[in-house]
C-alpha cells in the first residue's frame, strides 16, 4: 500500500507544477499534455515484463527495483527541465519504465499472499492509496511550491522512496513460505486459501491474446483508466482556470474527488466480498459491482457541465466517484479468478492496455481543449469512453478459470 502512494504522489505532483512551469517555460495546452501523456509511454513497456518477473522471481525484487528507478526520474526532473524539452520527455519517460511495473508486481504477490476470502477488500484497501497519495500530493505540492518553489517538490517527494526501500527490503517477502516470522498456522492458512503459491510457469501470447474474458478485464481496466488519468493530469487545471480557484487552494479543491474515491473503494471492497460470503454467485458480484461503479461515474460525468458553480460542480464529480467505488470488487480482481498463478501478467496485459489512456487522455485533452476551448466536451468524452467499458465487462466478463 505504501509503494502505490508514494506511486501517486510522484505521478500526481506533475498535474500541478505544471501550471508554474507552464507558464514560466511558455507551454501551449498541447505541450502541457505531452509533458503529461510521455510518462505513459514508457509506463507500458514494463507492465507485462514485471509481471512475468514477479509471477518467476517473486515480487519484492522487482517492485524494489522499480520504485527506486522511479524516484530518481523524480529526483532530477527539475534539472531535466531545465536542460530543454527534450531531456524532461526523456526523466518522464524513465520514470514511467520505474512504475509501470507496480500494479502487477503487487498484485502478484497479493496472489501468493491474501485468502479468496479476504481478495476484494484487501486489493480495495491498497487501491485506496491511489487517492490518498493523490490527496497528499494535491494538498502538500500547492505548500512546497508556494513556500520553496515547484523544483522542490520533486525533490522531496524523490527522496522518500529512498526511506521507503530500507524498510521494504528489510520486513517483506515475495511468498509466506519465504517469512521467518509467520506462523506455522498461519503459513498453513494462507497456503491452502490464497488463489496461488509458488512461481507461475510460462504461459504461450496465444493463449491470452484471443481469451475473451481477458479482454473483458482490459477494456475496463482502460476505460477506467481513461477518467482516472484524465482527472489526475488535468483536474487540477480545470479548477484553476474553469472554476477560477487560485493556486494555493486548487490542490483542497481538486482532492475532494479523490477523498470520494478513498471511502468508497473500501466500502466497495467489504460490499463485494460480503455479497460473496452470502451464497452469491461470483460471476453476478463482479458485473454488479463493475455495472454501479461504471454506469454511476458516466452519468455523473456528463451532468457536470449542466453545474455552473464550483460547489455543484465538485459534489456532481464526488458522487461519481463514490459510485467508481464498487470497481473494486468488479474487474480490478478478476484477474486472479481467471488466471491464479499468473495473476502479475495478466495484470500486466491488462495495465498495459490500460496505460495507453495515460499518453492519449492526456495529450487529446489538451488538444481538445486548444480546438475547441470546452471543459464540457472533455466531460463528455470521458463519459463516453466509461460507459463503453462498463457495457463491454458486463458482456464478456467471466469467473471461470482460463489459465493453469
């Protein structure tokens, strides 16, 4: 959990040091969102190969790895910037290879780790870090800048994987077998109920590349993607140059989303493996959890622009992400119910695919925004794309093993 928070503050900081160094470097909207949408370029070439690497070698390795690589990308972005255009697109592109590997690294080892029982809500609870580290970095960034200056957020926010990487090579283990502090119990427990245990052996593209219920996981995952990366590159500019907020309160305003999203991911997450408990069909918990979380957030999302103050506005795309909540027992752990032992590469497939909103949410908002000059086509859009990928899961969507 730790890992996917400081994961979001140091995806999130760019969202908003990018106003003052927008406007000090003399970036149109366009440049802005290739400065934003570059970082997922890389973010994708990683995403299969640090599953299959955690799936074999065991996560600790490789989210170690790739953590401290993207800390330093972090580190040096100022100095980046400051040596031209091209040498920032190539520290965002190296910080993009460091976290692609994240989400299927740890959710590799939640494979090895968490009981059936137990999946929707502990995968809901490290999701949840993907606000939280966002509401820090939203809060905390508009200090460090006001206060230091935006080179200094990247500074400090860099340093902290560093603290972060002693600890976590030190207490943590790819597998139970591999603790010397777990019980004999408890390895026991964990070993007959988590979904899988030991390496997963190699696994033929073929195989996954037509598997229709994969493919429902990825559409998700990516038109979920869509709004999340949309909100978290350019949120923060809708509400300083839309709403008219100034610099020093955008980050209070545009977390609010994100506190939505931290309440409802766990409530989503107890909700689904409540249903479970109670006798309910695996297959009927996803889609409906999936089916509230997608087809609430669309139609919220195309309410926004009938909003016009900063209050409607806000509470119309909080209550939508209160109804994103309920993805956490929906796709985000379908993987492991198709493909156990292959859980890390799967989620890589799936977050490749859905890394590419990342690049083209980012860059074809702003174009969007320089041809059109309309926050409410961005809106709309955005909708859409979401209501395509709650009806394409709902379709297509399995709970049947498809990999062993």
């Amino acid at each position: 959990m730790s890992a996917v928070f400081i994961c979001y503050i140091d995806r999130v900081v760019i969202s908003l040091t990018i106003i003052p160094m927008g406007a000090e470097l003399g970036w149109s909207n366009t440049e802005k969102g290739i400065v934003l949408g570059s970082f997922y370029l890389a973010y994708m070439v990683t995403q299969i190969y640090g599953g299959i690497l955690s799936d074999r070698i065991g996560a600790k390795f490789v989210l170690g790895v790739g953590l401290i690589t993207w800390s330093l990308f972090t580190l040096i972005t100022p100095l980046a910037a400051a040596a031209g255009f091209t040498i920032l697109i190539l520290a965002r592109l190296g910080m993009g290879l460091g976290e692609g590997v994240t989400f299927p690294a740890w959710h590799s080892l939640y494979a090895r780790w968490i009981p059936k029982s137990e999946r929707s809500r502990s995968v809901a609870a490290t999701n949840s870090a993907i606000p939280l580290g966002t509401i820090f970095g939203l809060v905390v960034t508009p200090i460090i800048i006001t206060q230091l200056s935006w080179h200094w957020a990247f500074y400090l926010y860099g340093a902290i994987g560093f603290v972060w990487y002693f600890f976590w090579s030190k207490y943590v283990t790819s597998s139970p077998g591999e603790s010397a502090t777990i019980s004999e119990k408890e390895l026991t427990y964990i070993v007959e109920n988590a979904p899988a245990s030991g390496p997963g052996e190699n696994l033929d593209w073929r195989i996954w590349l037509f598997n229709r219920p994969l493919w429902a996981i990825a559409v998700a995952h990516f038109c979920n993607n869509y709004t999340l990366f949309v909100f978290l590159s350019w949120l923060p500019t809708f509400v300083n140059e839309k709403l008219g907020i100034e610099l020093a309160a955008v980050g209070v305003i545009a977390m609010l989303p994100h506190i939505a999203s931290f309440l409802s991911a766990n409530l989503g997450g107890y909700f689904a493996d409540s249903l479970i408990a109670r006798g309910v069909k695996l297959l009927t918990v996803r889609k409906l959890c999936n089916t509230l979380a997608f087809g609430g957030l669309a139609t919220c999302l195309c309410l926004v622009p009938q909003f016009t103050t900063t209050f409607g506005v806000m509470a119309i795309i909080c209550v939508g992400k209160l109804f994103s909540g309920f993805g956490a027992g929906g796709y985000i752990v379908n993987h492991a119910d198709i493909g156990p032992k292959y859980t890390g590469r799967l989620m890589g497939v799936t977050n490749t695919f859905a890394a590419i909103p990342g690049l083209v949410g980012g860059i074809l908002t702003g174009v969007i925004l320089d041809v059109t000059n309309s926050w409410d086509m961005v809106f709309y859009v955005t909708a859409g794309v979401t209501f395509f990928g709650g009806a394409f899961y709902f379709l297509f969507a399995s709970t049947d093993k498809q990999f062993d």
